[in-house]
C-alpha cells in the first residue's frame, strides 16, 4: 500500500516534470516559429487544452482521476524542479537543435528544388527545342511579310510629324521653309 503511494507520488512529479518539459518545448517553437497574433491564441488554446486531456488521462491512469490538492501541489513541484534545474539548459539546447533543423530542411528543400527544376529543364529541352525549330521559320515569315507594311507604316509616321509641325508654325504665323 505504502509502496504504491509512494510510486503514485512520483508519477504525479515526472508528470509535472514533463508537463514543464512541454511548455519549454512549446515556448522555444513559438519564439523561434513566430507566427501570428491569432495564431498563438489558436496555439496557446490548442496547447492548453491538450495538455490539460493528457494530465486528465494520465490521472486516471495512475489515481483513478481523483485531483486532491496534493495531486497539484505535486504537479507544481515537478514543474518546479524541471524549470529550476532543466529549463534553460533544455530551452537552450532546443534552439540550437530548431535552429539546426530549420537551416537544415532549408537546405534540403533547396536541394531538392534544384534537383526538380533540373529534371524539369531535361524533360522539357526536346520540346522547346522543337518549338523552336518550327516556329522561328513562321516568325521569319511573318516579319518578312510585315516589313514592307513597317516600312510603310514609318513613312506615314514621319509624314504625319512633318504635316504637323508645318501646321504648327503656320497657325503661329510663321512662313515654313522651301522644300
């Protein structure tokens, strides 16, 4: 009987103990995450409510789900010593292994964006290398057809400048020059 209290005691602290543990994890995830206003209310009420369903289950589990006030005070006391003799170590060591992991799934992202684009340009070169064939003999024939029109278009164009400027200077009383 002894022994069992004894074990439940304990049960209850690493509880504690590891619900700290959680909450150094989420703070360390959110800081470094930095998401949203609205995201972290999301967050801290999902976080919330599932570690208070995993301490609700874990209670059962251990004390029939009976919560007495020593069953909190041995929850605080095992948040207690996780926070005064693994909490910064722990949150310390979190940002370097978050950190290490975010560098590295960038890199590996990067890696594999390259490899995609690289398959993508050797899946795609016999294709554009036959629009290429096919259409630079339309776009010449095209631009052969559309020169004259051009050229054409451009005299009418410096004709139109030419009328408009001997316009100008006869409404501004000026004699235009001789041709």
């Amino acid at each position: 009987m002894l022994q069992e209290q004894a074990f439940s005691i304990a049960q209850i602290a690493l509880l504690g103990f590891a619900l700290g543990m959680l909450i150094d994890i989420y703070r360390v995830s959110n800081s470094m995450l930095n998401p949203g206003r609205y995201l972290v209310g999301l967050f801290d009420i999902l976080f919330w409510l599932s570690c208070t369903l995993w301490t609700f289950v874990y209670l059962l589990h251990v004390n029939s789900g009976e919560a007495r006030l020593y069953v909190l005070a041995l929850l605080l006391l095992g948040f207690v010593l996780e926070q005064n003799f693994l909490g910064s170590t722990l949150r310390t060591n979190l940002r370097s292994v978050l950190h290490a992991l975010i560098k590295g799934l960038g890199r590996l992202i990067k890696g594999v964006s390259v490899l995609v684009e690289a398959v993508l340009e050797a899946i795609t070169a016999p294709f554009r290398f036959l629009v290429k064939l096919f259409l630079r003999p339309i776009i010449w024939l095209v631009g052969f057809i559309l020169r004259p029109i051009g050229f054409m278009l451009l005299r009418v164009r410096a004709l139109d400048q030419a009328m408009r400027a001997l316009v100008t200077k006869w409404w501004a009383g000026e004699e235009p020059k001789e041709f």
